[in-house]
C-alpha cells in the first residue's frame, strides 16, 4: 500500500465546508461565514384540495426552502428566473443597512428580475437573530413563493429564555384554487374586490377541514416533558390570523426577531408580516389524545373574507400511542369570533421589549419629526368608457394621507442614487392629511384619492415618530403597516381618532415592543418612533397585498449621514434593468 496523503483530510474538510456554503445546509454551516443558496424560480404542479394546478415556486418547493443563518453571517442569494413572469424577492425583515439593494420590492428598491435573467441578493445580517421570512415583492407572487428565514444566535450565544429541546417552524400562508396573478389582474381592471383565497395552510397543508385534505394535514409530533421552540411566521396574503394549541399554553419570547418579555397565552394573533417565536412545554405524562393546532382569520372588514379554519394536529410519541393512534380522540380548541377587536387589543397590549445591557433600548426619546398619515380604503373616478364594479360605479383604491401610491417604471431607489428622480417620484408626501375630518367617524362625502409616486424625505439619524391613524371612509378594518429597512418602537396605540395633547401622556418609553410589521387597530390609530439611521430609500406599506395593490403605501428616503459607513452602498454591478 502507497503512503497515505496528508493533504487528503484537509482537503476533504476544505470540500464538505465548500459544498455547505453553497447548498446551505445549517447542521454543518457554522463555520462559513459567506452563505451561497440559489433560488431557482420554476413552474410547477402543486395539489391541494382535489385540484392540481401550476403555481411560481423557489426550486419546485411549496413552501419555499428554508435559509438558515447566524448573525454577523453574509448572504449570496443568486435567483435565476426560469418563469415568464418577472420576480423579486424581499427579505422581509432584516435591515439591509446601507444596501437597499438587496431589500427587493419591485421599482422600489430594483427593478424586477425578467425571464431568463439572474440576480444576486448580497447582503449581511447585522445586529439581528431570530425568526425572520423571505417572500417575492412583486405583484401577487408571494401567495406562492414564499419560506423562512431563520438568523441563529451567534457561535457561543445564548438565547434569553431556556434552551428549547427542539426548534419548529410553522408557516401559515394561503391557498388559490386559482391563478393569484390573475386573480389581483382581474379585479384592478374592473375595479372591484378580488376574489378571496380557498383554504388556509399550515406549512402549505390547508388540514381535515377542507375538501379532500385529510391526508395533507401538518402534523406536530412532540415528546413529553420538553420545551419547543416554535417558530410562527404569517406569510398569508390578506390576513391576520388567530392561532392557538388545543389544550396547551404558549410563552411568547421574541415578535419580529426582538426578544419580548416573556408572557403566557393560550391565542395569538399574528398579523400578516409578523413572525413570533414562542415555547411549547410538552405535558409530564403523554395523554391519550390528540390536539388540533388551529389558525383562522381575525378581521372587521365589510367585504368578503376567507373565514375558514386551517388545522394541523399536535401528536405525542410514545409506544402506546404509536399502537392506538388511529383511535385516540382529538381536542378541538375554541376560538374567538372573527372581528373580536377587544381580544385583538388586549393580545396587543401585552407585548413588551426585552430591555437589559446586552439588548438596549435604541429609540427617540425627543422627536425631530413628526408625521401624522391617514390609512384606509377609498374609492378613484372610472375611466372614461370602461364599466367599474367597485362602491357606486367606481374603482377601489387605497391611500395615506389621500394618496394612493403608483408604481414607478423605474426604481426608486436607482432614480434617486443617479439623481435622476425627474418624473419618477416627487418630494412632495404630505405630513399630514390634505383633507381634514372626523377619521372614525360618518364618512365624508367624497371618498377619492388622488394618485402619484410621492416620498417623504428624512436627514439622517433624526428622530422620527409618525402616527398611523385608520379611517372609516369604506368601514374601519384593521392594517399590518410594515417597513422595510427598519425595526420601530410602537409607543402608543388607542381606539378613536388620535389626540396630540392628551394620548402622548400615556405612551410607553420604558419597554415598547420593537417590531417591523404592526397592525394599526380597526377604528384606532398607532404611534410608532424609529431613528432614521439607514440611508436609501424605503418601503412602508400595508402588508395586505389587496391594499398594496390598491395603493396604501408610501416610501421614505433617508440622506446619507457624513461618516462614511453612514452612507449608501454603491449599486452592485448585475443590478436588474427595466
């Protein structure tokens, strides 16, 4: 026999640390500090109740495939578009400090990646861990391409709460028997409300409820005696969704990947956007049963819902139950009605921020600027000569403060960095609304909206709070606002039209929950404050993509700072064309 190589183990470890930084594979990825996954945006057939149909996936996966990272690690993401729609992809969450170039909402941030083309989202993840999610940004495409984001502590971190004994993640979303492209296409062309999703999933499963489902049920097998980690990520296209564990209580830790303090519960409420990571402990005993997970939507709309009720099951594994599992009953929770807004309020109230020397809090205590926006539905004139279904013969829109955004042809962000913004996008966002009057009160007569591509303008690392105020103009209704680019502190949050002399008394600046994605409540109003610390240009929308459709978005553009890494990055080199 020939002398061994001595090379050869070094080599061979060199390779399995090559090959999982380009698959990503997070059981053996500690040790690489650049990521590299590719998402390859495919057509493909997908069943689900009794009917198989072609949906835009990331690698044939449904949900999508799940990226795992820790903090401090660095992202090459490159997405080859194989479909003949056009893609972008949003890491939802995570800050992009300085590079909103790989933020990705379409003629926002870049414009879209075509068919055939390719584009690599590079990016690290800085100052952040816990349960974020990645989604398309463009049109109606995130029904389907969707998957979670997970940011791990760092090597030798620990997290503030116990060590779970296992770390699950459940991803709630939707599910169209039909084309949701098609769907959003229609109804902003006649002007109408779109038509509401089919089923409700859990990790693409919609559960026993639904027709011909029994067998595409999730299903939870825990041990006894052990603590959980679950991660809960609300990737639904238009709801917030209750959830609860038949049975079991919860104890929330961290909402938006910001640790909270800790609470117990048996419901959550999970706006559309947000994430929360909360520990299941297991009963000491298995019993003899089994326990529906439920999720079902929470909502104060006027128009048309998707009220059903999306299941999985949480089983227990021991020997005894493995023999009689068909035979044991299963517990069914109950939960609130569909427009409980007290029960939503009280869930809210609860969240806190986890305030201590390793986690500071980092919010304005004195406000440079001030905003005040007005969110809701509305309605614009029709087109001459076109035939509309929406109120009165109208179209629906959706605005802040009486502005229904439009999309520009260019992006936003390229526009601006080129200096190039002449008929792309005015200065001109108003800070408070054009149109006084009572906001949750009778409706004005007029309901229009005016149309544009207007954005708001902030000096760097000012200290900005803006209150977010809901209106009754096509009935009160409850908003997930998120935005991109920023965490925010909600200081405050009532009922009512806001008053500025008397609700900023009662504001929460000790432990204000952190969050990216916060439901402004149904017939109330929401305080917010952030410092404006990330130069570029940045997204604030109501995650409910029927709104965004519909307008009720706007952008901020904050200036760089004077320092240099308190400036923008330059545009990378395969930036997308339009």
């Amino acid at each position: 026999m020939g002398a061994s190589n001595p090379l050869l183990p070094v080599f061979l470890v060199a390779l399995l640390f090559a090959f999982c930084c380009f698959f990503g594979l997070p059981q053996v990825a500690d040790a690489c500090i650049t990521r590299h996954y590719k998402f390859n945006i495919v057509s493909t057939n997908v069943t689900r109740l009794c009917r198989t149909k072609s949906m835009v996936t990331v690698n044939g996966q449904f949900p999508g495939p799940p990226v795992v990272v820790r903090e401090g690690d660095h992202l090459l993401v490159k997405v080859v578009n194989h479909v003949s729609s056009n893609i972008t992809i949003h890491w939802h969450g995570v800050r992009q400090l300085g590079n909103g170039w790989a933020d990705g909402p379409s003629y926002i941030t870049q414009c879209p990646i075509q068919t055939n083309n390719t584009y690599v989202y590079n990016f690290t993840i800085t100052g952040q861990r816990g349960t974020l999610f990645w989604h398309a940004h463009f049109q109606w495409l995130r029904a389907t391409v969707y998957g979670p984001l997970i940011i791990l502590p760092q090597l030798n971190a620990s997290y503030p709460f116990p060590k779970p004994y296992k770390e699950v993640t459940i991803l709630l979303g939707e599910w169209y028997n039909t084309d949701p492209e098609a769907i959003i296409s229609q109804a902003l062309q006649t002007g109408a409300a779109p038509n509401v999703s089919d089923a409700y999933t859990i990790n693409g499963l919609p559960g026993p409820l639904y027709n011909c489902s029994s067998k595409d049920t999730y299903r939870l097998k825990v041990k006894p005696g052990k603590t959980y980690l679950l991660r809960v990520i609300n990737a639904a296209v238009d709801a917030d969704l209750f959830f609860t564990i038949a049975n079991h209580s919860l104890t929330v830790v961290e909402a938006d990947a910001n640790y909270v303090k800790p609470f117990e519960t048996e419901l959550l409420l999970i706006s559309a956007g947000q994430t929360v990571n909360v520990l299941l402990k297991t009963k000491p005993i298995a019993p003899s049963a089994k326990f529906f997970i439920l999720a079902r939507p929470y909502s104060t709309s006027l128009g048309q819902i998707d009220n059903t009720t999306v299941v999985g099951i949480l089983e227990y594994q021991t020997c005894s139950n493995f023999f009689k599992s068909n035979r044991l009953p299963v517990i069914r929770p109950s939960l609130p009605p569909i427009s409980a807004t007290n029960v939503a309020a009280n869930y809210s109230s609860r969240l806190r921020r986890l305030v201590n020397a390793q986690f500071p809090l980092n919010m304005p205590q004195n406000v440079d600027r001030f905003f005040y926006f007005t969110i809701g539905l509305g309605t614009s004139p029709c087109p001459k000569n076109q035939t509309c279904q929406g109120p009165n013969g109208t179209k629906f829109a959706a605005s802040m403060n009486n502005n229904s955004f439009s999309l520009p042809s260019k992006a936003i962000l390229q526009a601006y960095y080129t200096k190039q913004s002449n008929g792309v996008y005015s200065t001109n966002f108003p800070r408070f609304p054009p149109n006084p009057f009572n906001y949750t009160g009778t409706p004005p007569n007029s309901t229009f909206v005016t149309q544009g591509t207007k954005v708001a303008v902030l000096p760097f690392n000012a200290g900005v709070e803006v209150v977010l105020q809901g209106t009754s103009i096509q009935g009160n209704e409850s908003h997930p606002l998120h935005f991109h680019g920023y965490n925010f502190y909600v200081v405050g949050q009532g009922f009512g039209n806001f008053d500025p002399y008397n609700d900023p008394k009662n504001y929460n600046l000790v432990d204000p929950v952190e969050l990216n994605t916060a439901a402004v409540p149904s017939g109330g109003w929401l305080a917010i404050r952030f410092f404006a610390d990330n130069p570029g240009v940045w997204l604030m929308h109501c995650h409910f993509d029927v709104h965004l459709s519909w307008g009720m978005t706007m952008a901020w553009i904050v200036l760089d700072g004077e320092l240099p890494n308190q400036k923008m990055l330059p545009p990378p080199f395969d930036l997308p064309n339009c």
